[in-house]
C-alpha cells in the first residue's frame, strides 16, 4: 500500500506519549546491572566434571528448545500485517531478559534458601521452558502494549509459573515433566485475562491492521515450522534421564503432530463454503497435537491414542479458530490478537485432561484408595495452575492497564509505527 | 501490485468447482480415521531398551531429514510469485500425511506378513525420507493440481516407492542406502510423467504467475540454503552402521555441494550476455551435487573425485535450466514448474551412472564373471527406478486427470487464491 | 515501489561494462578446477579409524557454524532494500569456494612441507571458521563490489587469516582457540580499509537505496537470530578436547548475549527522540556480547562477568551505531555497509582487552617476569591481527581498486539489478 503511510500515516506520532523513552531504558538498564549485582552475589557456575557426553546431549536440548522460543515464537506472530519487526524483536528482548530472572527463580524456589545457586546447562533449559510461558502469553495482547507493559507482565508472568510449578512439586508431588506441561494451560489463561483488561472498542481502520499479508503470513508459517520440527525435542526435554519414557515421548509428540496438521487443514477446508483454507488456522492448529500430547506423551505406549489425542485437538483447536473469536470479542470483550485459547488453552486443558484419564487409569485397579488420593493430586495441580493463571494475569491486567504505562493509544494498536523508527522509505510491507 | 489483485483478480473464483470442498476433508478425515484404525490394530511401539545414545543420534539425523522436508522443500518452491502459501503448507500436509502411510508400508513390506509392526525411530526416519520421494515430484505439478490429487498422488508415488525398494532389497541386494538413492531418479520421472498429463496451452497471464519476486525468491533462498546445510545428513542417513562409510559419506556430500554451489553460479552467469546471474539457476542447481554424489557418497575415498562430479552434476544443472524448459514447454509438452528433471532428475542418473562405474571398478578385476553380474544388477535396479517412475506416473497423470478431480482450471493455474480464504487487504504480494 | 523499476528502473543496464561476463566465469572455473588438480595430487582423506561419538560430535558442531555462516551470515546483510538477492547468494559463493581454499591453505601451513594433507571433518570445521573472516569483511563493502573483486578479497584475506593464524601458533604460542578468537579484529579493519578504497561521493538516489525495508528487515532479523542461537557453538568449537572449558563457554556466551540483547534494544531506545527503537541497531547489537566474550569464554569462572562484557559490548556497539556512521562517512571517507566496525570491530578489541587482562590476573601474582613475558606475547599478538588487517586491507582495496575490475558505477551501488536476471514482474520489493 505504498504511499498510505507516506500522506496520511502515523509516522510522526504526534499524540504518542514520550514518556516510553524515559520509562524503558531506565528500567531494564537498571534491571539488567541489578540482575548482574545478583549474579554476582549469589550465583556460582557447576564445576563440577560432568558427563561430556551428557552435556553435549543437555547441550543440544538447550539448542533446540532456544530455536523454537527464538525464531518459532519470534516469526508465528509476524504475519500481522503492520507489527511484523514488534512480534519478532519484543519476543527476543522478553526472551533474553526473562531467562536470567528464571535461572535465579528457579534456584531459589529449588533451595528455598538464599545460599548460593549454583547454575548447570539444564538451569538454563529450564528458564528458556519457563520463558516460553511469557512468550505465549504475550501472543493474546501482541499490538496492544508497549514495551515497558511487556516486561513486567513478563517478570509477574514468568515468577507466578515458577512458584506454581514449586508448589506442585513439593505440595502436590508432580515432577518437572508433569508441572512444566500446565505452561499452556497457564500460560493462556494468564495471555486472556490481561488481554481482557485491553479490550477497547477497535475501530476499523485498526482492525485492517489486524490482518495478514502475503509475505508475512510465509513469515509466520517459518515460525509454525521451527516448532512444528522441534516440538518432540521441547516434549522429551525433561525425560533425559529416562531414555524409554524420552523415547516414546518423541514418537508420540510426532505422530500427534503430523496428525494434527492433516486434520487441522482438512477440517479448516471444510468449514469454508468454497473449500478455502484459513492461513490462520494452519498457523495455530496444526501445532494442537503437540500442545495437546505433551502432558502424558511419557506415558502413552502405543501411537494410535497420540494420533486420537492429534485428531481431537486439530478438531478443537481448528473449531476454537472459526467459532471463538467472535465470542471472545462481541460477549467477553476479549481480543485475543494470536488466539493463543485454542492454540494453546484448549489443546492443553485435552492433554491435562488425557493425562489425568490415563494416569488414574494405570495405577493399580485394585487400590480404589490410592486412585482417589491420585485423582485428587492430578485435579488440584490442574485447578491451581488454571485459577494462579486467571488470578494473576488478572492482577496483572488491572497493573498493566494503569495511565502511568502509556500504553498505546487504541488507534495505534497493531502498529510498529510506534515503537520503530523507520526510514522513510519502509512504507508499504 | 496492489490494486489489480481487488479490482480485476480472480478473488471470488465464481468459476471455480465448488466440490472440492466435499472431496478434501471427506477424504483426508476419513483416511486419518482409517490410518488410526490400523495403527491401532497392527503396530506396536519397540519396547526393547536400546544404547540411549545410539537413540539420541538417531533423534538427530530424523530431525535433520525433517528440516529438510518440512522447511527445505517447503521453501524452496515457495518463490512463485502467487503460489507461495500453497508451496509451504501443501508440502507440510502432504508430509504429514505420508509419514504416517510410508511407517506401515515400510514395516509390511519389510516383514511380508500381516503380523504387528514394531515401530522404532528408525521407521520414522526411513519414512520421511520416503516421502521426499512425493515432495520431489510434487515440484513439478506445483500449481496446477489440487490438494485431492496432490493427496492421491501423494499416496501411490510413496507406495510405488516403497515396493520400488522392497524389490531392490529382496532381488537386487541393493540395501538401504542404495535403494534410497534411487529416489531422485524416480521420483523425478515420476513427477515429469504426472506434469505431461497436466499439459495446457498457457495463457500469457498466467504464464505472468510462473515467476518470481524479489522477496519470494528469498524465501526460497531460504529453503535452498535448508537443503544445502543439512544435505550430508541426508546422503549419511542410512549409514548410522559404519562409522567410515558415515564419514565419508558426509565429506564427499560437501565437497560436491561446495564445487556445485560454485559452479551454478558461474555458470549461470557465463549464459547470459551481459553476465547476470538467474536465480532460479542458484534455487536449483546449488543442490546438483549433492544430489549426484548421493549414490557413491560412501565409495568414494579422495575428495576429487567427489569435487569432479560436483562440478559436473553442476553444468548439467544449470545447462539443463538454460535449455529444457524451452524444450519441454513446445516439444514435449511438459511443463515442470519446480525444474525437477534438471534439478534432481539428470544429476540422480549421473549419480547412478557414477555409482555402477565406481563399484564395476572396485570389484576384483580378475572375476569377471563377477564384474558382469553386478553391472547387470546395478543396471537392473537402475533400469527398475526409471520404468517404475515412468509407467507409475504416467498412470497416476492419467488417472489425476479425470474430470472427478476437479482440478484448477488452467486460468487459475499458480494462484494461490483457489485454494486460501485472504482477508480482503492482502492483495499483491 | 512497482512502477518505479519498470518505467526509469536502470533494468538495462546500458552503461553496466559487459566484461565481468568474461571475468567471472572463467575465472571461478578455472579456479575451481585447479583446486580439484590440488585436491588431486595434495589431498586424501583421514582413514584412522577414529571414535564414532567423537566424529558426530564434530559434524554437529560443523552443522551449528554452518548454519552461522550460510544463514546467518546470508541474511543479516539482506535488509539492503535493493540488494537482498546479492547479500544472500554471493555469501554462499564465497562460502563455498573459501571453504575449499581454506582446508588446503590450513593443512599446508600446519605442516610446513609440501607432502599430503590429510582432510578431517575438524579440518573442514577450522576451514569454515577462517571462512567468516571473509564473510565479516565482505559486510563492509558490500554493494560496492562485483563478484569478481569479492572473489579476489576472499582468496586474499583468508589466506592473510591463515598466516596470521600459523605465525601466532608457532611465535606466540597461542593455541586454535585463541588465535581464531582475532578473527573479528582483523576482519573488521580488514574490511574498514577495502571499503575506505571504496569511497566515493554517494549520490541522493543511491544512499536511498542503502536503507532497509519492511519484509527485508525480517530477514535481516532471521539471519541475526541464527547468529545468537548458534554463538555458544561458535565459541566452543575449538574447545571440544577439554569439557570444562567447553562448558564455561557454552554458559559465559550464553549469558553475555542475553544481555547485549537487552542492553542493545533499550539503548536504542534511550538514543531516539521518542523512544522508537532502530531496526539496524538490533541486527548489530545484539550479537556485541557474543564477540565480546568469544576470546575469554573459556577462562571466565562465573556469570557476572560474562554479563559485565555483555552490557560494555551491547552500549559500545549501539553507541558506535549511532554516532560512527557519521563520522566514518563525512571525515574518514569510509562508508561501512554492514556496519562492521561496531559489530565486530570494536567488540571484538572489547574482548581482546578483557582477555589479555584476565589471562595477566590469573598468571601466579609472585612472577612477575612470567607476567611480563605472557603481557608481552599477548599484546604482540593482537597488535599482529590489527596490523595485518589494516595492512593487507589496505592493499586489497588498492588492487580492487584498479579499473580493470570494472567493479559497478557509483549509480549502480546497493543495486540487485546490475548482477542478476530479473523476470520482466519482479519490480519493486
């Protein structure tokens, strides 16, 4: 659309409040040398001699794990049309910052006391899956915030999913497979809440923004694609002590997959009265099988009920995109711009939902007791994962959507114009 | 060129066939459903312990071969200038579709009795590579079939492959590594036969489609550039046995890809009279050597040799970009979009022709008898790859080409608008 | 822009010299096969049988630099507006052919005496890290060369790394690690001096073009987030003998990015009137703390420090990026496309300070000679990589200068059009 942003575009941002520039550097420069002071005092790396076969192995883990919050989270979101570089350079900035803050977190929660942490590889692993919480999150109020509002619903976001995975392991016995796979579930309801404190009447113009454009929805399916491959890799990253359990981790993760990504297109095709396909939902959909598998992936042993579990959730999640936003939008007032509710919230609450059926279902059939006691664990660790999830990201919302933020002005929604300096040629896409 | 696409452009497809809409999901859920039911009934996870690093490294190269699938051939078509939504996710589906096919057809094949399949990783990854058999000859019908012929293709190309390779195995002694290799030749001609089929008088303004834009032309640098890094571990994947035959498999796939990349360039630029350089030569004959080296890869013991036939496989390539298309176009009526004979198709049988004089020369040369009865397997199994993909895709073109199909009508040939719902702003590219 | 390049575009090219049709091809060929007469008689491969796990170990860390190298390097420079197909494609021919050059260039200076060089995967690792030097470089003076000058600057500089690389081997005792660690010193004044031959007065027209686009920067970004995904590899290549080391680098890499990260966008942000953040400060930046810590990585024992370097190299290289470009332009007449100085160059000199300051610390405090000697050895050796960058640049420059390159009128800079075929479509980005 060249020339639209050279008349009549809001480059010059005259009603944009210059108080961004003070608030951001301020705060994270100051963040950053306070985090180095904390390093400084209370964290020491493992020396340890290890394994150097397990390190590499932990090494490649932390890799792959670091592509998919990177690039796979960085590029799904950069097909709206005006918010490409925001998407990708905020998801890096919230990535590297949150990192440091979770290493420190989770050695903390580990301790419980402020002796020394002292950091490994799988430390890192660890935070980089704890950052994947923000990252998700952030995809339900993606163009409506600024970055000063991102970084600290960042920090709120990412301490709160840290203590609950502590809660859940010393209170309710789950292991850091089992209470890192409550990140969807959390991580969206947390996204929908503080999305619900942005919502504003959109006007047109703005809601154009919201859209895709050809170059940038290939942008977004580079993202899709980076976690698409490296999903059973993020599945199987807490089992590398149990080689069977990994193994079938990965099998499972895959054949979820790939039938998610067969349904997910299929079925978006069928609801369009000409057979059309939906960019969007193959963006989102087609990674419901992993999302939905990832709870119980460890335990299912043979690859029909992955495939079940792919097909449900391609279903859920393809029917989520067609019929939900309207809904979230028109009655809940919710805008929740990646649809981050059936990409990751639904075809989590199935997977929680699989791996509570499951689990009650191998232990022994005779101990009713125990399958009680079992069921209630499992049914508490996912009712506090959902209620910490609403019950924060609401908090946070309300925080967030204070004047002091200044944040973007309703009609600057979804627009790098904003928060990038361009050019003045970069008109267009 | 925003602007033609709103006012003039096929947006509404009014002529377009309504009844795809029926065929796809029908088709494509119930197949799912039915792979589901088999996989319920005839597989079984291998529950054997295995070496956890044995599987590691297994995990590795499925997860290379996987980039090169899911993203290398995703991208590297996706350059057409209307086409590029469709190249990415078709390729993705079909992908995700096959795997699960080629799994069961792979382990039935292997045993010859409807007794349960055990499925190792391993399976997995002889079945993606398998279904790069389909992505190979997909390129050269891109833009002209729809998604249920490209499904049904999809399925008798991997089954005609797969049984391809049974027959090597079991009467021509060929293993794994070899019969793989045979894919480029198959499944180029494969390919070519389908494309012959699909011959119509192109418009002109269609004609206009068949290119590319600037930014597209990065994305399939993109997927080029996939292909090209991970290609040794494509060429080493069936070799996990012999360490010295993986080592010179990954050395002489790199030497013959670095000379190749060269090559192209050159080449390409030497062709045109005032020096310029097509990227739809780099796009393809980049790849040309590793492509040509793959059947010899692990014979080949001196980086020359390896770097000669780089070289080689490079100024056919390119030589075969530069004349071909012409060729094809007017006299045999082929029209092969993704430039598959030249790209896999020439270099494969300079592969094989290579592959027979290098084991002929390495066989004792006082047995005679013995050199006569290898050439006659080598050029056996050769001769098979060749007639297989030919009769088979002359058949599979003529059977795609049956009105039921409802295939796009030549005006809509390489848009991508058939096939995706765009919000009504994405308009040019 | 569609239109524009259509209309008044310089698609003909008419002033462009049709000589480097004569030049490139033959000379890349010839090249090219005269390396394959070298690989002949000079080369054979290593056929020790060697540990099999300690082989993939090395493919895995060929593949990470690899991806640096091909991708990173590919597309970090493809922001150029006009220029996105050059910066891609002839990084990879350059890659190609250096790599080449290189394991003959490292074997032959290893040894000292014209007999076989034996070709290990390691070497090939070694080759396509010397290879970066070229890539470094060739960001400075990107847009201003043909491909020829750029094949005579590669040949030229990595043979110059090479030695330097042999002479701080042998006189200064600095092992593989640390003297490919100079890599980013030398590279960047190195390519300061060939471009400081390359300075002309920029015409309006032609500075527009040195400016970045919407979908272009996304690449830009893709090739950035390859590069500080894959860094810790980078760091730790060299350093696969001793775990601990290896381990210490992995982290201190780690976490000096991480920060430079966040330090990068939030200066940039404090530096704009408004807050607005610079796209080119991020491509750049962000990588600072990578360099940074790349000589030291291995010695440094906790995180502070790690991050201390992260922070100096994220504020000295957005610093350098908003006061240097012009500064370099208008009183020193050089003109830094990639902005190498404050990428690599200083940095880089960040690093070799640190280095030098910790190794001196961690020397026995009592012997002072010993630290004398050791200050001595490591000074010398950087002062060596500066001198010989500066130098050998300078004549480089002075050589490509020579106007039987026929390198691209000054009108024709940062321009796609003079080198590659363009479909009669492709016009605007």
């Amino acid at each position: 659309m060249p020339g639209a942003g050279v008349s009549a575009g809001p480059r010059m941002g005259s009603k944009y409040p210059p108080s961004m520039q003070c608030f951001l550097p301020l705060w994270t420069l100051v963040l950053e040398v306070a985090l180095i002071v904390i390093f400084f005092f209370f964290t020491s790396y493992d020396t340890s001699s290890q394994d150097p076969k397990k390190l590499m192995e932990t090494y490649r883990v932390l890799q792959d794990v670091t592509i998919m919050v990177a690039l796979g989270f960085g590029f799904i979101n950069s097909s709206l049309r005006r918010y490409g570089w925001s998407s990708v350079a905020f998801n890096l900035f919230l990535l590297a910052l949150v990192v440091q803050w979770a290493v420190l977190l989770d050695g903390f929660l580990e301790q419980l006391s402020p002796k020394k942490v002292v950091i490994k590889l799988s430390s890192i692993k660890l935070a980089t899956m704890s950052a994947m919480s923000v990252l998700i999150s952030a995809g339900a109020v993606l163009g409506k915030t600024n970055l000063v509002q991102l970084v600290l619903m960042a920090l709120v976001e990412v301490t709160a999913f840290d203590v609950m995975r502590m809660i859940q392991r010393k209170y309710f016995l789950k292991d850091n497979h089992v209470n890192m796979m409550h990140i969807h579930v959390f991580a969206a309801y947390f996204g929908l809440m503080v999305a619900w404190r942005f919502r504003r009447p959109l006007h047109e113009r703005v809601m154009e923004k919201d859209q895709t454009a050809k170059s940038s929805s290939l942008f977004g399916m580079l993202g899709t694609l980076f976690l698409w491959i490296f999903w059973p890799s993020f599945n199987s990253a807490l089992l590398l002590d149990s080689p069977n359990e990994r193994k079938n981790a990965m099998f499972n993760t895959y054949y979820a997959l790939a039938v998610s990504a067969v349904t997910a297109i299929s079925v978006s095709s069928l609801a369009h009265p000409q057979g059309k396909i939906n960019m969007n939902h193959i963006h989102n959909a087609v990674l419901a099988g992993g999302v939905a598998v990832g709870a119980s992936c460890y335990l299912i042993s043979s690859p029909w009920l992955a495939m079940v579990l792919g097909l449900t959730a391609g279903l859920i999640s393809t029917g989520g995109a067609l019929c939900l936003p309207m809904y979230f939008n028109h009655v809940l007032g919710i805008h929740d711009t990646g649809g981050v509710y059936y990409t990751f919230g639904l075809p989590g609450l199935l997977g929680e939902i699989a791996h509570i059926v499951l689990i009650t279902y191998q232990v022994d059939q005779t101990k009713t007791a125990m399958i009680n006691h079992q069921l209630l664990l499992d049914i508490g660790a996912l009712s506090l994962a959902m209620a910490m999830g609403l019950l924060i990201g609401l908090l946070t919302g309300l925080v967030l959507n204070l004047k002091i933020w200044r944040g973007p002005h309703v009609s600057k929604y979804f627009d790098d114009q904003a928060f990038w300096e361009f050019p003045h040629l970069a008109v267009g896409f």
